[in-house]
C-alpha cells in the first residue's frame, strides 16, 4: 500500500518542529537568517546544475532543497512575526498577476483569457511591458537609483549582467555591437600597459574593466555570461581530463610531459569534439 504524497503544510509543520526549541534538532534551531544564505545559493546553483546536466532523476530532490530554503525563511519571520509562508505565497501571486495584464486582464485568477492566439501577444511587448512594470515597482519603493534593488550578493558575472542592462535601458549604451568590440580591445591595451609598467595592481583593476567590457558583449548578444563560463569550464574540464587520459595511456606523467605534448593532446581533443569519428586511437583513449 503505497504511502499518501506529503503537501506544502506538512513541509511547514516540519520546519516548526525542526525548529522547536524543546523537540527539535539542535543545528536547525542554531539556524538563523545570515547563516542559511551560503546554502540558499549552494542549493540554487545545484538546481541549474542538474538541469543544465539533464538530470532530471535528481531535479525533484534538487528543487525541493532550494524549496527547504524559502520554508526556512519563512520560517524565521513567523518566529519574529513578520511574516509567514502563505504570506509569502499571496504576494508573490499578486505579483505575477500584476506583471501578466495579457494573460490576466483585471489582475485575477479567474479573468484568465481563453484562446487567444500567441501572435496577439509579442515576446518583445511582453518584456518591455515587464520591465515597465519593474520600474514602477522600484519607484514605489522609492529608489534613488535605477541601480538600488540590483543585490550586493550576486555573483560578479550576473550582477555585472544586470547593472549593465540596468544602464542600458535607460540609454547609457553604446550605438551598436562594435562599441562594445572597440571597449574590448582598449581596456585589453590598458591591461598590458599596466603590466609593462610592473603595476600588478592598477593591472587588476583593467582586468576588472575587461571582464566587465565582456559582459556588456555577452548582453548585446542575448547571452548569459554566467551560462557562457559554465559552457567554457565545462569544455576546459573536458579537454584537459582528455589529456590526462591521453597522456595515461602513454604512460607519461603529468609533471614530465612538457608543454608541447600536453597541447598536442589538447589540439586532439578539440578535434574529437568537431569530429569524434576522426581517430580510431582517440576512440580507445575515450
């Protein structure tokens, strides 16, 4: 006889008495709003894991870890009668009601609109609609700056992602993709400028420019920059353990092998990705 599935109370009572200084465990009931934060961003950061690996065995056991997150904020807000989960809930359905005016025209569930063709509704109106509605929120709460509500927390790439969009959208930008091309190669020169000089320091600082120069680009493409790394770490991470097996199978060590033959191995492992049927010995080193 199979057991009856668990619903959102039973995940709220649980936390309660996780938390119950009495009954509970002793690490949840240490737990306080600063302390779970480094775990809030593990666990999201294994959500897109998961999904960017198409590991979707894992996906329910991942989503319902950064799910654990939000219980246990909210959580902590009932203690302090702030808030509490439903509350949390509520806001953010009017929320979202409030951002889709095309899907719900008077703000409510049951004003869902049937049948209309997707033309109607252009993926471009739709984003601009949105940030619109953004701003007007940022107003609301008002904010000095088009920048203020932009977390402190992000990682470096995405948070550079989104003040650049920020800044763009109200016309700090350059006029096409070649700008962005231009800045590129300017802040590249300063790096090495810097570097000729000896200034290790002030050459940091240019890098920091370069990398934020990059990440303009990868916006004017439509690309996330995070998205971008992750895809070349992963290449990186899949050469070079190539290489390590290539080198294995000549039973050459890593430490003896020498520059040359360590790139040799990683032109080959470049060419198995264009064309993985090229080599027959690559074949056997896979």
């Amino acid at each position: 006889m199979s057991q009856p599935r668990h619903d959102i109370e039973d995940l709220l009572t649980l936390m309660a008495v996780l938390r119950d200084t009495q009954q509970g465990c002793p690490w949840d009931v240490k737990q306080d709003w600063d302390s779970i934060v480094p775990h809030t961003l593990e666990e999201a950061y294994e959500v897109a894991d998961a999904i960017e690996r198409r590991a979707f065995d894992e996906l329910p056991g991942e989503l319902g870890d950064l799910l654990f997150q939000v219980i246990y904020y909210s959580q902590f807000a009932a203690e302090e009668q702030r808030f509490d989960f439903h509350e949390v809930v509520d806001v953010l359905t009017r929320k979202m009601l409030a951002r889709h005016p095309h899907v719900f025209p008077d703000g409510t569930l049951a004003s869902r609109r049937q049948g209309v063709p997707a033309a109607e509704v252009q993926t471009k109106d739709v984003k601009s609609r949105w940030e619109s509605l953004k701003a007007d929120e940022r107003e609301a709460r008002q904010a000095h700056s088009v920048l203020d509500d932009v977390p402190r927390t992000l990682p470096a790439l995405s948070r550079a992602a989104k003040l650049s969009k920020r800044a763009a959208g109200v016309g700090f930008d350059w006029p096409d993709r070649r700008g962005v091309i231009d800045k590129l190669r300017e802040e590249l020169d300063e790096v090495a400028e810097a570097l000729e000089a000896e200034d290790h320091e002030h050459a940091a600082q240019e890098v920091g420019d370069l990398l934020f120069a990059t990440v303009n680009l990868a916006r004017t493409l439509g690309a996330d920059p995070e998205r971008c790394l992750r895809d070349t770490n992963a290449r990186f991470e899949r050469r070079f353990r190539y290489v390590e097996d290539a080198l294995a199978a000549q039973q050459v060590p890593l430490s003896e092998a020498g520059l040359a033959r360590m790139e040799e191995c990683w032109q080959e492992a470049k060419q198995r990705e264009t064309n993985p049927l090229s080599s027959s010995e690559g074949e056997t080193r896979s």
